[in-house]
C-alpha cells in the first residue's frame, strides 16, 4: 500500500509520440495498479490523441482512462497548495508552471518531487540515480533515471503485461490489420522510425530477398520511401517484399504488432522498451541530438545487448549514421549478417527479458524510494 493518494505528472511532446506514449502509460500504471488520483498535463493533445483516440483535444480538463487529463496551455495561472499533489513528476527536466511550485512551497507536507529522466545504457546514471537537487525555499527534488540495471529505476512495464503476451494470437490480430494468410505467413517487420532513417535502401535489399518480407507500416512514417513504393496505395508489393500501411493504432495494439512481428524497427523510447517486452528481435532508431550525442547511447546500449550479436550490432549502427569501422560495406551485406542471427538474436530477446523482469518496473520502484522520503 502506498502512503499517498495523489500524484501530478508534468509533460511537454517534443518526440511526438515518445514523450507522450511513456507518460500516458505511467500515468495508467499509476491510477490502475497503485490507486493514485493521478492528474496529467500534457501540452500537446492532438499528438496524445493518436496514441489514445478517446482524448479530446478541445478539452482543457478531461477524465480518460481513470486518469485526469489537463491541458498544459502555457506557464501562468495560479494554484493553490490544496491543488498540488503528494508526488509531483516533471518528466524530462521540464519546467513546472511557476504558480505551482509556489503552491508547492506552500504545501505541507511537501510534495515528493522527482525529475524522471530520459532512459540510457551509460554507466554514469547509476551514480546519479535518485540524487536529490536543492531548489529555491528549502524544497528538494530528486532524479529517477529508469535503466537496465539494479542500481536504476528499471524499465516501464505494467503488471499484466507478459500474461497478456502469452495468451496473444497473431494470426487473428494480423487478419483484422488486413493481412493476407501468404502476408502473415511471411517474414514480418514492423517499421517505426524517424524521417531520416535509410528506408528506401532497405526496401530494395529486400525486394531481392531470398524469402517473402512484409513490412508493416503506421502511417505517416517514413512517408517519402513508403510513397514511393506503395505509389500511394495502401499496399504494394515488388519483387519478395510486401508494403502495408496500417492506420496508427493506440497504444494496447501497437504492444501487439510488436508481438506479431519477427524483428521490430522501433525508436525514441516508448517503442524501444515495449520492444523489449515483446521478447523480439528489433532495431533501435535513436533520437538524434546535437554533436552525435546519441551515437554514445546507442554504443552504450549495444554493448549491453548486442556484445554476441555483431550483425544486429552494425546494422544498429549503420541504420543510425553511425560510423561503424570493419562493417559490411554494402546494406546487402549487412542485411545478410543480421539475418543470420535471427536465431541468435531471438533467444538473445528473451534473454535480456528475463534481466530486465529481475529490476521490477518503473512505477513501482519510484513509489517505493517515495515511500523512504516521508
């Protein structure tokens, strides 16, 4: 049982549906397995509202889910200390609305403020994992960085998630996307990615594939390259692969076309951890950041995952720009070297699964050092 009843959750969409997607789903956790009145602010509803239709977008304060969703319209207003909650989440060092850290100041007891930080493989958020932060009129606010260690926070997971993956059917979620029986008999990918990714010279190495391909698609990415194969239609094929593209799903059935899938492209964070429980092989395309930031992540990460998997390794790599000394120097030849892991890398994904269940989840282990505040 936790010792509080009410929580606030600051968040601002810079990666469209990354930022978004990993709120919504903390925000669920913690109203449906917690208790917690859980109030969400967002700045950007339209984004939210593709990941969950029910979302209103002209709506300022709105219930969804259990969850209250308020419409962070900018910086001003002012609250009262009645009006802040026990624990207060900015979600990636965002700034609070000045009126209500006033509030927060005003409160008592003060509110458990936590910055929840972005996830990343590095060593050095270890040491930095639940450090407190002094702030201005003697309030402390700490860092929760999630990870992939004991010594983080672990990863967002809700509790029934692995139950409701071993009980999945894919052939019947497949047919109502659409799928012929030869597309969900084929070699599945699920391709989620930013506009920069090198789509298009991927969809010729597989057009020359050994094996029929079906790569699915929400719509709206990778635009350019799927416009050009599909010709505009909804699904196209040429030559061993098969284009289709899906109609943007919410969150429960994107968590299933994960599962579908044989290998994932996934990017941002939200579909790179629900990658991971779905327990399949997938790309990471990371988000980019100034002077190459990112590839230090993504190294950070491969080395943990991938240390046996030198053809998933490279191609991470190469999909992400990053140079990538003594690689296959064609995506032929560094398509082939990842698919000759295939089983490698699936039992691998299970694997690291297993590690990760070993962390608890997110939700839970930072009520937990809460708890240790009061």
């Amino acid at each position: 049982m936790t010792p509080f009843r009410r929580l606030d959750l600051f968040c601002r969409v810079v990666d469209n549906y990354g930022d978004i997607g990993i709120c919504w789903r903390l925000a669920k956790q913690l109203a449906h397995e917690h208790g917690l009145a859980v109030t969400l602010f967002v700045d950007d509803l339209a984004s939210f509202k593709r990941i969950c239709p029910q979302v209103d977008v002209a709506a300022d304060r709105q219930q969804v889910d259990g969850v209250t969703v308020r419409h962070w319209r900018d910086q001003d207003g002012v609250y009262t200390p009645a009006e802040v909650a026990d624990i207060v989440i900015e979600f990636f060092a965002v700034d609070i609305p000045p009126g209500y850290i006033d509030a927060m100041a005003q409160r008592e007891p003060r509110p458990v403020w936590f910055n929840l930080e972005g996830l990343t493989a590095e060593e050095w958020v270890e040491g930095c994992h639940r450090l407190p932060s002094m702030q201005p009129r003697a309030m402390t606010k700490y860092f929760f960085f999630p990870g992939f260690t004991a010594q983080t926070g672990g990863l967002l997971r809700e509790a029934g998630l692995e139950r409701q993956r071993a009980q999945f059917e894919p052939s019947a979620f497949l047919s109502q996307l659409g799928l012929t029986p030869a597309e969900i008999t084929s070699r599945k990918l699920s391709l989620f990615c930013y506009p920069h990714a090198p789509v298009s010279a991927l969809f010729e190495v597989w057009q020359n594939s050994g094996q029929p391909i079906t790569c699915l698609v929400p719509e709206g990415v990778a635009a350019d390259a799927v416009q050009a194969f599909t010709g505009g239609a909804g699904v196209a094929t040429q030559g061993a692969l098969t284009v289709r593209v899906l109609p943007f799903v919410p969150q429960p059935d994107y968590d299933k076309l994960l599962w579908a899938c044989d290998l994932n492209f996934v990017r941002g964070e939200d579909s790179f951890v629900r990658a991971q429980w779905a327990g399949k092989p997938f790309i990471w395309h990371i988000y980019p950041q100034d002077e190459n930031l990112h590839h230090k992540k993504l190294r950070a990460f491969l080395q943990r995952y991938a240390a046996d998997l030198p053809g998933l390794a490279d191609f991470s790599l190469r999909w992400n720009g990053a140079p990538t000394p003594g690689e296959a120097d064609s995506w032929t030849a560094s398509w082939a070297a990842l698919a000759a892991e295939a089983d490698a890398a699936t039992a691998r994904a299970a694997e690291w699964q297993q590690q990760m269940l070993a962390h608890g989840d997110l939700a839970t282990n930072m009520l937990s050092f809460a708890a240790t505040l009061r």
